[in-house]
C-alpha cells in the first residue's frame, strides 16, 4: 500500500524538513540559525484523528520534531490558539509569537475555506 502524500505548508523562512508518518496535514512557521531553531507546527495527526500544536525550539543536539507529534486538540481549538495563547491572553503585536501564530492562523483558513484540509 503507498503511503499518502502528506499536505505540508510553510509560512516562515526556512523549511523544517520531515514529519512523522502521522501528520498528515502541517503548517509550520520555522526558523533555523546555524546550530538553533525555533518556530511553531500547527498539524493533523491521522492515527488520532485530532489536531495539534508544538513549539520547533531546539539546539543542534536535537532536530526540532524528535519527540514525535500527538494530536489532541479540535478545529477550533486549534483556530483559537492562533488568536489567544494558552493562558487564554488575547495574542497582540507586540508578542515575541504574533507574527507567527497570525501566519499560521491565516493559512489554516485559507485552505479550509478552499477545501484543502
């Protein structure tokens, strides 16, 4: 049986490089600085059938996705946490994350209003 073509979208300046066999869908925000990373994955996990999120942080030790990806959120749970953070608080343009989360949030809608995920 093939395996099916993962949906995976970038919105930052660098690409993350390969996900877990579970995620089917992806947008990331991601950026690499030489021996760091950091960014933001916003993804469907297939094998739970939910949504989810992780932070991309991480040293040269470590790639930025080596704990896997568990989903475990709703739609809109995820669409909520690209307007609050998880405290609840409003995201606004002076957080270090807005921009990123915003990109994400902008991306996720389009491709749902196209049909695309």
């Amino acid at each position: 049986m093939a395996k099916k073509k993962q949906k995976v979208y970038s919105v930052g300046p660098d690409e993350l490089g390969s996900l877990p066999d579970n995620v089917d869908v992806a947008v990331y925000w991601y950026e690499c600085g030489g021996y760091e990373g950091s960014g933001i994955v916003v993804f469907y996990d297939a094998s739970a059938k939910k949504w989810g999120w992780d932070g991309l942080s991480h040293c040269s030790c470590y790639g930025p996705i080596d704990d896997g990806l568990v989903g475990d959120m709703t739609w809109s749970e995820v669409l909520e946490l690209t307007r609050v953070d998880e405290s609840g608080i409003k995201r606004v343009p002076d957080d270090y994350d807005f921009q990123k989360w915003s990109d994400i949030g902008k991306k996720l809608r389009q491709l749902r209003k196209k049909g695309a995920i």
